[in-house]
C-alpha cells in the first residue's frame, strides 16, 4: 500500500480512526491527505502526458498553495464510512485542476488583469500569456481525464455519467463560466445599462453571479464527493443547498477582503473591485449590512447541515466550516 493510501486509511478507516475532535484538525488531516495525493501521483500523470514547459507552468500554479477547499469538500463529502482511498483523491484533483486553470485564466489581462495570486506573480507575467492560456486548456482537460480514471462498483452503470454531469455543470457554461460573464459585465464601465437598474436588481445581478462563479463549483466538489456514496440520493438536495449557500458566503467574504485586506495577507491585489467599478455587495449595500449577510448565511448553513450530517466529524465539520470561511483572512 503506498504511503498516501496508508494514510487515507489511517484517518478514515470505519470503526477504528484516529480521534479528530477539533475542525481545524478535521480540515488539516484531509487537506494532507489531498497534498500528499497531488504531490505523489497527480503530478506524475501531469508530467508523463506534457510537454515539459506546458507542465512547469502547470505545476507553478498548483503547488503555489491555496486553501484545497474544493478537494476537502470532495473528502468531507464522501466521508469516511467505506475503504476508499483513490476515487476521492481523483475528483479531488480533477476540482483542483479546474479551480487552478479558473485562476490563471482569471488573472490575464483580458479578464481581471492580476500581477499576484497567493504572493507569487501570476502565471502569465512568470512565463507568458501565451503560456497561461495554454496551461490553463491543459488542466481543464486534465480535470476529466482524472474523472476517467475513478473505478466504480460493476451495478452502478451511471457512475460515470453522473460525474460528468456534475462537473459539467459546476464548471462549464450552466455554472463557473457564465459566473465569469457576468463578473466581467458587471464592471461598470463595461456595463451601458447599470445605471438604469434599480438597487434589487443589482442585488439579484450579483448573487446570481456569484452563486454561478463561485458556488456552483463549490456545490459540484459536495455532489461529487457525494455520488461515491451508496446513500447519495437522500443526501444530494441538502447537499446542494448547502453548497450553493457556502459558495455565496465565500464570494461576500471575498468581496469584503477585497476592501478590507492587504496584499500581505490576501496574497493579491486589494481594491481592484473599487477600481474597476465593480457591482459588489459592499459596493451595493455597505460593509456593516455585508457583514450581517455574513452571519444570517452561516446561521442558515448551520441549520441546512443538520439535514445529513450523522458522524460527529460529519457535525463539528460542516456546521464549523461556514464560521471558518467567514472567518478567513484570504
């Protein structure tokens, strides 16, 4: 057995698991689960199927670090109830590479034109906007091979499917992508008819932005995570729900480090919504109401989660996870 799969085993082996009481010490244990996945294996297939500039550039934005939210919420998931090791970790790693070639893409000049991301300059102005764009295509597709790769049980002939579906519609046009259309529009002086809309109708503008660019993707790693269960259809509704809600929390969160924060701590540029004119919800609605939306959602989190946790691990970490992310300083 090899040392990551050993691991796994130790932290979710059923009956007999090492006692995790706290939720940072629940978020640290996946997250090094994952870490030492993406290092030992993903890595490898990346740089066996590329070309060697096409991989560093790849490898240069995953392993910058980041929070793995998506991969941890794919493990949180699925939970530890059942022997498995290897599928988690591969959709874990296909959410990576599709949160990672966001960014990249995200930063060029064209889009959001970003010169740091996590205190290291961004892909294109370490190697070339050529290159980013490039490298970004790469792990897009990277995020369905890694899909091909999870093995299901011999009666559940939709398995697969239902894993396309899932990050398809997470990450394509019906989630993250049309998100980024929005996102872009909602510039002002990109926008001809912003002035004409009334307050409720920016509000509305940019929750469905940021439930598209944000949670939707938030939303797939929980479903994902989920379809691997056998109890996966009782557990899906709530699960949506939750994601949907806890990816809202991360953008107003993100909305408000934008303002508050510093590139020490953000690891990126602060103020650019203010200086592109961008529609946000401090922008709409002022810190103080953004910061009361902060606590209502957490609250509502709370509540959704009681609906499908059943593990005490399942509780401290889906009912602790929303005052973590509107806690979070990056």
């Amino acid at each position: 057995m090899s040392d990551f799969a050993l691991q796994f085993e130790v932290f979710f082996q059923f009956g007999d698991r090492v006692s995790r009481s706290s939720f940072s010490d629940i978020f640290h244990s996946y997250r090094v689960v994952f870490e030492n996945f993406l290092n030992s294996q993903a890595l490898s297939i990346l740089s066996e199927q590329s070309a060697p500039e096409l991989f560093e550039a790849m490898k240069y934005s995953l392993v910058a670090g980041g929070k793995r939210l998506r991969p941890i919420l794919v493990l949180a998931a699925f939970g530890g109830s059942e022997n498995e090791t290897r599928n988690t970790l591969l959709l874990g790693s296909s959410l990576e590479c599709i949160h990672t070639y966001s960014l990249i893409h995200d930063d060029l000049p064209s889009m959001d034109n970003d010169d740091f991301r996590r205190g290291l300059p961004t892909l294109h102005k370490k190697f070339s906007e050529a290159t980013a764009i490039l490298a970004g295509d790469a792990l897009n597709s990277f995020a369905f091979y890694f899909i091909s790769l999870v093995q299901g049980e011999n009666e559940d002939y939709f398995l697969h499917r239902d894993l396309l579906e899932i990050l398809h519609t997470g990450c394509g046009a019906p989630g993250m992508v049309s998100g980024q259309i929005y996102d872009l529009q909602m510039e002002r002086k990109n926008t001809k008819d912003q002035n004409s809309k009334s307050e409720q109708e920016k509000i509305a503008m940019v929750q469905l932005t940021h439930r598209l660019k944000t949670g939707a993707l938030i939303k797939a790693a929980l479903l994902l995570g989920n379809r691997l269960r056998k109890d996966w259809k009782k557990r899906e509704e709530p699960l949506s729900k939750y994601g949907e809600d806890l990816g809202l929390l991360f953008q107003i969160t993100d909305d408000i480090l934008d303002v508050e924060g510093t590139q020490e701590s953000l690891g990126k540029t602060p103020g650019k919504d203010q200086k592109t004119g961008k529609i946000t919800y401090p922008a709409l609605l002022g810190m103080e109401r953004c910061k009361k939306m902060v606590e209502e959602l957490q609250k509502n989190l709370i509540s959704i989660s009681s609906s499908f946790v059943s593990t005490d691990e399942e509780i401290t970490f889906f009912q602790e996870l929303p005052i973590y992310i509107g806690q979070r300083k990056n």
